[in-house]
C-alpha cells in the first residue's frame, strides 16, 4: 500500500481525498490552508511548556478530561498492556488553557476545525448513495458548534534506554472520532496497518497533513469509511534522544448527534472510553 499525497488545490482533490480514506483509512494533503509557520510556533512553545514544571499546575481534571497528563497518567490502548510513553494536553474550547503559551494552538484549533468541515463535505459527497442516505444529517453539520472537538498536543519524550520492551511511543489503536487531522510530527515514526496486514509508514514531510478517519465515521459509514489501526514507533539511534511532538485535531460530533441505529455520539464515546479505561462504568 502506497499513500499518495494529494494537493488539496487540485480540481480533483475532493474525490482522490475521499478515494484515499476509502481504500486506506488516510489521506495526505499538500498545499493545505494551516499555516506551517503557525504549526512551527505551536511545537516550540509546547515543547518548552513540557520541559517546565508548570505542567503540573495544569493536571487534568478527571471528570472534565481537560488539562495535562503525565506519562504516567497516559492512555494504555485497546488490546495493549502497556502505557503509550509520551505526555500530553487536552485543550476543549472551553479548557484550561496555560498561560505560558501563546494563543498559537487556540488560533490552530479553528482553523483546524474549518477545514475539517470541508474536509467531511468531501467525504460526504463522495460516498456512495445508499451510504449518504444513512447519515443522520450531513457530515459537516454533526461538529457545527461541537464542544466535544479536541486538541491535544503531544510530547513523547527522549527514550533512555530503561523502558520496558513491549512499550511504545504509541500502541497500535484507532481513533473514537469522526476525522482526525494532523500536521507532520517533528519526528517520522507513525504507521498504519494495511488490509493486507502489513504495516506502511505514512508520509510525513513538514508541511504535509495526514487525515485519518474515526471509529464514529466507520460506524456511521456502516463500515464504507474504515477506521484505521495506527501506531507511532520508537525511534532508534540518535533520534531515540530527542523529543517527538504532534499536534492531532480529533473532531468530535455534538453528544446528541445519532450515527447509527446502536449509537449516539455520546453512547460510543462513553463505550470507548470506559474501554480505554479513561472513566470508570
């Protein structure tokens, strides 16, 4: 399997982007609206705020889920034993936000949040109609006004040769959401399984967007947008030293929104994360 960059300023970008996500669970866009200068500010300033102890003022809240987790308050994902080795911050619109940042990531988050809007009326008008006619309403309706939508800058810290061998940077996982946009880490390393079994790496240049969809878009798609198994490998010689940071946008439907016949937004969100042993049953 071989993800092919799309320009997103092609006349045909909406259908090669669709196209992608179907066969793959991914696209790469080129030539994307996010400003990589805006993303270049959010890494350095978040990477300086991991390296403080200000985080710690910031620790999350365990009802609400914003604010900073630890390492060791990180995700074990499904299937996995083993925390994921990296630390990270939720932002919501309504969050803790740190006041040792800019406004760079608040600034990120909605434009973010406008593109995936049209990145989901692509998809939407390149599925096919019986699979259109089961969307509850359009796609780019179910995040209009979302509260739910979620930023979270990550940091997987230097490796020092101590971790415990079947620990990863990230476990291997699918998203809960709808769509998850994603600006090309400051390291390589993510991968995703293909339908043969296999694990490809994903393009990653500076400058590229990665999109993959969720397990809320597989489950109102009834399967036609599959959600991808994804991972982020621990690196090795010299860039084991050295601090990864990533900037994953997951849009996140209106609790209310229906997606099938079983789920609710908010039912398959409490499903997982009751799952991914974030809340409690």
């Amino acid at each position: 399997m071989l993800i092919q960059p799309i320009d997103y300023r092609s006349p045909t970008a909406a259908q090669q982007f669709a196209a992608s996500l179907h066969n793959t669970g991914f696209g790469v866009l080129t030539h994307h609206p996010l400003s990589q200068a805006l993303v270049e500010q959010v890494y350095a300033e978040w990477l300086a705020f991991f390296k403080s102890e200000a985080k710690h003022d910031y620790t999350f809240d365990p009802d609400k889920l914003d604010g900073y987790f630890s390492t060791e308050m990180s995700e074990t994902a499904k299937g996995s034993s083993k925390r994921d080795l990296k630390e990270f911050y939720h932002i919501y619109p309504w969050g803790r936000f740190p006041s040792q940042v800019s406004n760079a990531a608040r600034q990120y988050y909605q434009l973010g949040a406008e593109l995936a809007a049209e990145l989901l009326q692509w998809v939407e008008t390149y599925s096919p109609p019986a699979i259109q006619a089961r969307y509850s309403m359009p796609l780019s309706e179910m995040i209009k006004d979302s509260q739910q939508t979620l930023l979270r800058v990550l940091h997987y810290p230097p490796l020092h040769g101590d971790e415990d061998a079947s620990a990863m940077r990230a476990a291997a996982h699918g998203d809960i959401n709808l769509l998850t946009i994603l600006p090309a880490a400051t390291q390589a390393g993510l991968q995703v399984i293909a339908k043969d079994g296999q694990w490809h790496d994903v393009p990653s240049d500076f400058g590229m967007l990665i999109v993959n969809i969720g397990d809320m878009l597989d489950e109102a798609s009834q399967g036609y947008y599959p959600s991808t198994v994804h991972r982020v490998l621990n690196p090795t010689g010299a860039a084991a030293k050295q601090s990864r940071v990533s900037l994953p946008l997951f849009l996140h439907p209106r609790p209310e929104v229906v997606l099938s016949e079983r789920h609710t937004a908010q039912s398959y969100l409490t499903e997982r994360l009751i799952e991914l042993g974030a809340i409690k049953k």
